[in-house]
C-alpha cells in the first residue's frame, strides 16, 4: 500500500471505529463503520478511506447522511 497516497477498503464488516495506525501510521483514516443488522453475526458493509498524512492540509471531509458511505472533498491545489 505504500505506493498510494489515498486508498479505500469496502466491506470492513468493522461495527464500531477501528484504530488502523497500529498497520497504516503514515495514513489518517476516515470510516463509516459496518451496521448490524442481526443481534447475532457480523457487520454488514463498513468502508475506510486512507489518505497519506502530508495530504490532510489539502482533504476536508464532507458530512453524509447514508450509511456505509464516505465523502472527501479534495482542494484544488492538490490536483492543481
């Protein structure tokens, strides 16, 4: 993964906010965790979005209201 400067994982299954530095620390994570549906199994959906640190001055996340959804919105400096 170290050759991406923003990546996203779907289908975490992860039910409440996971600490991803202990694998990824050069990268900030933004998540929508994975909802239960059932009292008993896994999380369904869950999806992470990795950005490489240096890259936060220029990410700003937008609120969403749906589930299993991320939004960033990137400035226009970084794409140039």
């Amino acid at each position: 993964m170290k050759s991406f400067d923003i990546f996203s994982a779907v289908e975490t299954f992860i039910v409440s906010t996971f600490d991803f530095s202990i694998h990824f620390s050069e990268y900030t994570v933004f998540q929508s965790p994975a909802i239960k549906l059932h009292k008993h199994g896994r999380g369904c959906g869950g999806v992470a979005v990795f950005v490489r640190n240096p890259l936060l001055k220029f990410v700003t996340q937008v609120h969403c209201a749906y589930d299993n959804m991320v939004s960033l919105k990137l400035s226009g400096d970084l794409l140039g």
